[in-house]
C-alpha cells in the first residue's frame, strides 16, 4: 500500500470506530481479517495512525474545528507528527486509493490555528469531565501532564535476575538497540517510531528461555518500592497474568513464600506458563473455587501482601489511547469499592510489623491517596511508610526520582511527564509490630 492509500484507510477505520463505537484494537483486527492483501508493514502503520487519531482526538478536532474521522487525521499529522502542509498536500492528492485533496478551510486551519487558546482538556486530550479530577492532582500543569499521557509509549522490558543480568540482555538484544532504563536497574528500553512494527519480543531467544519479560519502568519501580525480600512469606493479592508476581520472585531469588491469587481466575491464567519459563519455584498460585476462600489458611502472618488494586487505567492512557475515550464517571465509583473491599481483604492476612504495598495505574487522587487515607482511617494500625524511605530501594538513584515523581504523605506517583514511565501511584503501609 502507498503511505497515501495508508491515510484513506486510516480515515475509514476512525469512521467505523466512532459510528459504531468499537474498541479500537477490535476494528483493527477486523479490518486486517477483511482486507488480506495488506501486508505487516501495513497493518502496522494504520494501526500507528489511528492510535495516534485516538492520542490527539479533540486537539486534532480543535486545530481543525471539524470533528470528522479526516479533519482528526489531518490534525493529527500536524500536531503528533509535526507534518508541513505542502507534505500532507504531497499525500492527500485525490489519486486512486489517496485521500480528497486539502480543501481551502483545512489548509486555512493548518495554517492559523493552534492550540495555544485551548481549554486544558482540548490540549491535554482528555474528557472534559475529568478535568476537575486532574486540577486536583496537577493544578495548573495539567494540560501539559495530560498531554504527556498521550504520547507513545516505548517497549519497556524487565530482566529477569533469576536467569540473567542487564548487560548480559542487553547483548544479546543489541539488535533491537535496546538502552538501560532511567531509573530500574533490571529494566531495558525499545524507543518505537511512529510507523514501528511490534519487534516480535515473544520470538526473542531471552523470552523463551525466561530471561527477559516485557513490563513497563514504572511497574518495574513499583514492585521495588515494596522491597520484597528473600525469605519472606509475600502474597499478591491481585496477581492477574503475574507481571508484577514474576518481579516480586525475582526481588525474592527464589528464597521464601510468594503466593499468587486473583478474585477473577480467568486473569490468573497465564500466570502458571509465565512462572515456570521464568524459573520461579516458590511461588504458590491459588485459583478461586466456587464461593471458598484461597487464602483461608493464612491469619496475620504475612510479610508483605502486594495489591495491584483495580482502578481506572489512567496512568495507562499511552498504551490504551481509546480508553479514556471510553471512560465514565460511574467507573470511578465502581473503581473506589473494588479498592476499598481489596484493602479490606487484605488486612487479616498481615502480621505485626508487616506491610501493605498499595498500587494503582492511576493519576487520580480519589483513587490513590484518598483511597489510602481512608483506609488508615478506618485502620489505625497501618501508618503510610514515608516515601523518601521506600526510594532507598533505588540506592544512587534516589534524590533524582524524588526531584522528578510527585510525593505526598501516602507514596509516590510517577508520570509520563515527570518520570518518562507510565502513570503509577505507590503507597507502602506498615502495621504497627
């Protein structure tokens, strides 16, 4: 496909999405499935261009002043892409499969317009209902953090120190031009250009044989942050496919009780593979039974017990561009019970002088430190750990993370903007031994 026949069809899957509000990744597919003739390389760069549509859809909207799935595309490539005028008017010339040349009021648009004026959520490319939700966390910044959000991710990668070390990855993926992470010391960094195919990771010698998994920076620190140690008994309470589950094991070396469970045994089904090409043997997955309880037999004496609570996925708008798009204010209320009832289920299971490690992928503070506020309130017994303690874990590296994430009294938040990961609050609390 020429990049111009790319455009039309990027412009005909925005309109399916939008008219018959699918799921991005769905409409995807089914386009691939439907039209065969299109190869890798072209999958790969329509898919760009409509994740970079969903990145910047009111912006591009804005610049535009037409909400039309073409007026979004062509926003977009100025905005995300910086793409001049006379390139796009090279692209959108009206030959066979290219899109209707630039009409006078788009080059007009292009040519005066701006986001300078906008509204924050217009800049930052978020639901305008949020908008209060975001003051509150950022105040003034928001626009700026919001779009930050909104950008492509790169491909973060973890090294799994049962089976290997950095330098040893970062060898033999060489040809990926795989970098060390800013602030992991275990994680590696694939930057992706817009039109990038996915690099195969699944393919790569290291992943098969268990020495490398993929997991964002600040999964990565937020497992850290709960300073799992060899010898203890550690549950994660919401273990899902056990991206977090593997970090712990291997902060554990093996040594020690790691015990694995999900109120959902469909996310737990991964977990079993994952472990055993990782090389994790003391680890214990319990899947739900029925209306029993997995963790009956365990009555405060736990180490530590790791939740990767349920919540909104803001922190993740990078990777899921559509599903902010998507979002409702009764997600946040539903988000708030999960979490409340999972901080709940978690408290018998802590001994004396244990500890909470609390973790979202969320920006929002109804659902971070409020959350958490309200939990010591209702159990006094729990004091939030200080965060510049739990940023020990990142030895030399320390100061520089608490220049760059916010803190606050219950833990830290990193952001795209601040920290280079994706959006991630960490709150550690300990009960009084």
């Amino acid at each position: 496909m020429t990049p111009a026949a790319r455009l039309s069809a990027a412009i005909e899957l925005i309109d399916t999405i939008e008219k018959d509000r699918v799921p991005a990744a769905k409409a995807l597919k089914e386009w691939g499935t439907a039209h065969r003739f299109a190869g890798s390389g072209d999958r790969a760069a329509i898919a760009g261009l409509v994740w970079d549509v969903l990145r910047r859809y009111a912006s591009s909207a804005f610049l535009m002043e037409s909400g039309t799935a073409r007026a979004r595309l062509i926003g977009m490539l100025r905005l995300e892409r910086d793409m001049d005028t006379a390139t796009m008017g090279a692209l959108f010339d009206g030959s066979r499969f290219a899109p209707a040349p630039l009409t006078e009021a788009e080059a007009a648009a292009l040519a005066s317009r701006s986001l300078k004026d906008a509204p924050a959520a217009i800049a930052g490319d978020y639901p305008e209902w949020l908008d209060p939700h975001l003051a509150k966390v950022f105040g003034e910044d928001r626009a700026a953090e919001a779009a930050a959000m909104a950008s492509r991710a790169p491909l973060d990668l973890r090294v799994n120190t049962l089976k290997s070390n950095r330098d040893k990855a970062l060898q033999s993926l060489a040809h990926l031009h795989a970098k060390p992470t800013p602030w992991s010391a275990t994680g590696l960094r694939i930057a992706l250009s817009a039109d990038a195919r996915n690099p195969g990771i699944q393919a790569e010698e290291d992943f098969i044989k268990g020495a490398i998994e993929v997991q964002d920076e600040g999964s990565q620190l937020a497992a850290q942050f709960t300073a799992a140690k060899p010898g203890e008994q550690v549950i994660d309470l919401c273990a899902g496919a056990g991206g977090k589950t593997l970090a712990l094991a291997a902060l554990m070396q093996g040594k020690g009780r790691l015990i694995a469970t999900d109120s959902d045994k469909r996310q737990l089904a991964p977990i079993h593979e994952r472990l055993s090409r990782a090389g994790v043997h003391n680890a214990d997955v319990r899947t739900p039974k029925g209306e029993a309880d997995p963790l009956a037999d365990i009555r405060a004496s736990a180490d530590l017990v790791v939740i990767d609570a349920p919540c909104t996925g803001t922190g993740t708008w990078r990777r899921n561009p559509d599903a902010k798009w998507r979002m409702r204010p009764g997600a946040l209320e539903i988000r708030l019970r999960d979490q409340a009832e999972v901080l709940e289920r978690a408290v018998p299971l802590v001994k004396a002088g244990g500890r909470i490690a609390y973790i979202t992928c969320s920006v929002l503070s109804e659902e971070n430190g409020e959350q958490v506020r309200a939990f010591v309130a209702r159990h006094p017994e729990f004091a939030a750990v200080p965060p510049e303690q739990t940023a020990s874990v990142l030895w030399d590296k320390a100061e520089a993370f608490g220049e760059a994430a916010l803190q606050s009294p219950e833990g830290w938040l990193m952001t795209p903007r601040r920290t280079g990961t994706d959006g991630f609050f960490v709150s550690v609390l300990k009960k009084a031994g």
